[in-house]
C-alpha cells in the first residue's frame, strides 16, 4: 500500500506543477496588455536611474576623461574630505536646508488650504474654473516661470514695481538683495505647483464618507468644525506620506528654477548644494568631486526621509512602508 501511495503521489507532482504553469501562464496573458504599457516606465528607470548609478564610483577616483573610470586613480575619501573642509561647505548647507526648509514649511500646507477651500465651494462652474487656473501655471516650464519672475520684479519696468511707485515707495532691486531671494523663491514655487498638487487632496477627499459630515451636522457642527473634525482626519494619511516624501526631497531642491533666478548679487543666500556641483562639475571639469557632493545630498536625503517615515508610523501608524 505505502508503494502505491508514493507511486500516486509521485505521479501527482508534475500534474500540479504543469497547473501552476498553466495558471502562470493565464495571469501573465490576461495582464499582457498592462505589463506592455509599463515597460516605458520600466526601461526608463533602469537606463536613467539605476545604471548611472555605476559612474558614483568615480567619487572615490580622481577621474580621468581619458583613461576611463576603471584605469583612473583610486583616491578614497579624498574628495569628500575636500567638500567637507571647503570653506563655503556650511553656506551651501544652510542655504540648502533653509530654502528647502522654507518650501517646506509654507508651500507644504498650501495646496492642502486650497483642497479645503475648493471642497467648500458649491457652485460648480466657478469651482472648475478656480481648479483649472491653478492647474496652469504647472504646465508653464521653469525657464518661463524664471523669466516672469524677473520681469515681474524688474526694478525698472517690472509690474510689482509700478505698483510700488504708484503707492509712493521707491522701486526695489528685488533679484539683487540677497535677503528677498527665498521669499521670491518660494512664493514662485507655490504659485507654480499649488494647483497641480492639489489634484491628490481633491481625490482624497471624494473618499470621505457623506454620512460623516450629515452625523457631525446633526450634532450642530458648523462648517468650520466639520473641517476640523471630518476632513481633516479623513485626508490624514494622504497628507502623512506626501509630507514623508516631501521631507526627502529638502535637500533635493529643483536646480533649474534657482540656476535661472540668482545672480553673484544673491550668492549669500541663493548659492545651494546643487548649484555649486553644477559650477564645480560642469563649469570646471571636476566630475569626482562633483559627484561626491551629489551622492552625500543622496544619502542625507535618504536619512531624512527614513527618519520621517520612522516618525510618521510611531506617532500616527502612517507610513510608506
């Protein structure tokens, strides 16, 4: 019996084995379609975010163009020592967290004020118009955006300074005070995105429960209170992870739209991390010691975003992972 029964099953095992492959096989030919449209994606991030992770060994070389990155000179920590005991190390830092900081802390909460306040619009076709402008200037590139900034805030024929002259004060050189340029940095930043970044708040808020705000109107909530106490636990936890993700992203601050707007009148206080690998790695040639600045504002934005994601799941069990 115990010889017909490990005949059976022996017998079994490339059956199950052949259904699985089947059943394999069904889901990869049902879910073809969506595999097909995903390898863009797919291809895009291989070739442009993972294989040029390859050319950061050349941080610990001194890189020649020539020689090639395996046949250049292994140097160790040399260049990141020389980042650190740069003199303008700690300006570049400071300036980075503090613009970063400052995008973080006003143009943060912006989209989530507009999100409210568009949730608490009832006539719909004014609603759709106020989305739809906002939506915009998204749209417009950073190039443009700088170039409206700089006309706006010309002090010789810039609308802002019109308006100052027509309200008798004297026009103001906005782009050569070093300290306005985060102020104009981040209203810029705010003015440009705002919309865009509303869109995830709006779809956040489309899951809230009706029943919710009709129990809290029953037990004589007013507007304001269903606010607090309906809409914003109910859009918590998108505001958790997108805070996560923005929290990693404070050093990881866009290059283009600061390169475009400062001038060496601004270097106090415009000068970032990004800016000065540009200049150190472009303008003059040093691509080791550019990319060792790069990859240690990799890696503090790594710890940041860990850190954050670490907070958010102690304190409100929210969390990327």
């Amino acid at each position: 019996m115990d010889n017909s029964i490990t005949a059976s099953t022996e017998a079994a095992v490339p059956t199950g084995l052949r259904k699985t492959e089947r059943s394999r096989w069904r889901q990869w030919s049902k879910g073809k379609y969506l595999l097909l449209l995903f390898l863009p994606t797919f291809v895009f991030y291989v070739v442009f975010k993972y294989a040029p992770m390859f050319g950061l060994v050349i941080s610990f070389k001194n890189y020649n163009l020539f020689k090639g990155i395996w046949a250049s000179e292994w140097v160790g920590l040399k260049y990141y020592m020389m980042f650190f005991q740069n003199p303008d190390f700690f300006k570049l830092l400071r300036n980075t967290i503090m613009l970063g900081g400052y995008k973080l802390v006003f143009g943060f909460p912006a989209p989530i004020i507009l999100a409210l306040l568009l949730n608490e619009l009832r006539h719909a076709v004014f609603k759709r118009f106020v989305q739809t402008v906002s939506y915009l200037p998204h749209f417009i590139s950073n190039v443009v955006t700088a170039s409206m900034v700089l006309m706006f805030l010309s002090p010789s024929s810039g609308i802002v300074n019109h308006l100052l002259q027509a309200l008798g004060f004297n026009a103001i050189n906005f782009m050569a005070m070093p300290e306005l340029f985060r102020s104009v940095y981040v209203v810029s930043e705010i003015w440009q995105h705002v919309g865009w970044e509303t869109i995830i708040y709006l779809a956040a808020l489309t899951s809230i429960d009706p029943q919710l705000y009709e129990a809290a109107g029953i037990d004589g909530a007013n507007r304001w209170q269903r606010v607090i106490h309906v809409t914003l636990p109910g859009i918590a936890s998108a505001i958790v992870i997108l805070l996560i993700l923005n929290v990693g992203h404070v050093l990881d601050i866009g290059f283009e739209k600061v390169f475009l707007m400062y001038n060496p009148a601004v270097y106090e206080t415009a000068d970032i991390i990004s800016t000065y690998v540009y200049r150190t790695g472009i303008g003059q040639g040093n691509y080791s010691y550019a990319t060792a600045i790069d990859l240690f504002t990799g890696v503090v934005s790594l710890i940041f975003i860990y850190s954050a994601n670490w907070i958010g799941r102690k304190v409100g069990e929210t969390s990327l992972w």
